[in-house]
C-alpha cells in the first residue's frame, strides 16, 4: 500500500479543485447575465443538442408571475412581437429565430398569441468561419401585458465556442421539441393538416382549416399568417373534434382583410395541441 506525502496529496487537491473551476466556468460560459427589465429578465444560453448539428443559442424570456409575451404574430387585439438586431456581433452570417408553439390568450381587449411567464427561442446559428467563436450580441426589443402593457429593449452578449459546446439544459431541450414540424417530419402526437384552402370570392370570403389531432385534442388551436405583414384574423373553431380526432377552423376574411392582395400569397397555418405542434402551407386563391 502507497502512503501519499502530505504535500503530494495537497498538490492533488488543488489540480482537482483546477480542474472543477475549470469545468464550472465553461459551463458558465455558454450562459450569458441576466438582464432586467421592467417585470421580466432576458438572457443568453448556448449548447450543442443532441442532433449534433452545432451550438444553438437561445434567447430566454423570464417574467414575473401572470405576466405574457407575444409570438412572432400577437393577435387581434394587438401586441408587440419580439425583434432582434445582430449586427454587434463577430463572426455571425445568419442568426434564424425559431417559435415554439404559442397558446391563444382570450381577455376583454380580444385574442392575443404568446406565451405566459416566458419562454426559451432557439437561434439557429451560422458562423463565418465554423473554426472560430461566435462572439454573440443580440438587442432585443419585445412586449409584456398582464393588466398593462409594457415595451421592453434588452442587449444580451455570449462567446459561442467554435466547438465543444456544452450540452443543453432539459429546458431549452424542450423548447426545440415545441417547434412546429413540417407536414413530412411529423412526430406521434402532431397535429396533422387535412385539407386547408381559402374562398376568395363571393359574400362571405373565409379561411378554412381541417385538421386531425392524433392526440386526443388537448389544447387544440389554428393560427394563420400571411407575408408581408398583411393581417389575417385568428381562425375560429366549428363545433368540437369528432371521434377520429378531426376538427374544422374558419376564419371570416372581413373589410380588415386585403383580399386583392392576399391573392395568390401563401399563408401558413400553425396547429397547436397538447401533444405536438405542426405546420403548413397554401396558396390563398
């Protein structure tokens, strides 16, 4: 048996205690500080998912209890979606923001589209260089409401390693799995797009969804967005799902809709559930 020296055995504490520090303050450095604001703090995390497809970043929202923010569309009644500047940052081509499924808010200024308490964005990354950091500054300018509504503006920085990143927490994890998928890439519990087309003409022009919700319908919500800013109201459910899970939306494209101009453009509709998120695509004719 080996009897360690005293000096021997406090040399090996300290590497060991080196070694500790070390391995927390790369874990810190995929976190950015929070940053405050008035009734919500934002900040900055990175990782590598399990997809191996290279860091991610994501933007994390935190609010104070009751408090909402909006999706990349808000609504009805009005609200301000987030937007992002990157231009501070070194070593970035693109930065793609992605949305998690929202939810449908019901209040007495009308419907709203977001997310209660916070939420985590993913932030697909491009690099310049993939052999070297990416030095990440986003300023971000967003909207809270619970009784009030409030405009935020935060600037958050992170060091993106070039490789090597660490592994993502639980919760931005589910974040990327709230992403709506594409009609090819369903998962089980997705909600899948029947049939979805638009009546241009006539009396009564409208927006109608079908949709099957494997399931079981939980939570089961439409949402619609055209390009180019143009406004489309939020779809309404007709009656309730039947026995396979299916359920009809509609939504009435009014005096508010630009209907000469929402010709011809493809909207995309968002289908929410408790199980799974998907999306489509069509061309309002």
């Amino acid at each position: 048996m080996t009897v360690q020296k005293p000096r021997a055995l406090h040399l090996t504490l300290i590497t060991i205690f080196a070694l500790v520090v070390a391995a927390s303050s790369s874990a810190e450095a995929a976190v950015s500080s929070w940053v405050p604001g008035q009734k919500a703090k934002a900040r900055l995390l990175a990782g590598n998912p399990p997809s191996g497809s290279g860091p991610v970043a994501f933007v994390e929202i935190a609010l104070e209890p009751g408090w909402k923010t909006y999706w990349r569309t808000p609504g009805d009644a009005g609200g301000l979606p987030p937007t992002f500047d990157w231009s501070k940052s070194a070593n970035l081509a693109e930065a793609r923001v992605a949305f998690p499924a929202p939810q449908r808010f019901t209040d007495k200024s009308g419907n709203t589209v977001g997310y209660r308490d916070g939420v985590l964005l993913p932030v697909f990354l491009t690099p310049k260089d993939a052999g070297v950091p990416i030095s990440l500054v986003a300023g971000i300018h967003y909207g809270i409401c619970k009784d009030i509504c409030i405009p935020v503006e935060a600037e958050l920085a992170l060091e993106i390693p070039a490789k090597d990143a660490d592994a993502l927490p639980t919760a931005a994890l589910q974040a990327l799995e709230r992403l709506p998928r594409a009609q090819d890439k369903l998962e089980a519990g997705d909600p899948v797009v029947v049939r979805a087309g638009a009546v241009m003409e006539g009396p009564a022009p409208k927006i109608t969804v079908e949709a099957r919700f494997p399931g079981g319908g939980m939570g089961a919500d439409a949402f619609l967005e055209a390009p180019d800013g143009l406004y489309l109201p939020l779809p309404e459910r007709v009656g309730d799902l039947d026995s396979e899970g299916r359920a009809v939306f509609e939504a009435a494209l009014g005096a508010d809709v630009d209907l000469a101009t929402l010709k011809g453009k493809p909207v995309t509709v968002t289908l929410v559930s408790e199980t799974g998120a998907s999306f489509a695509t069509f061309v309002a004719e």
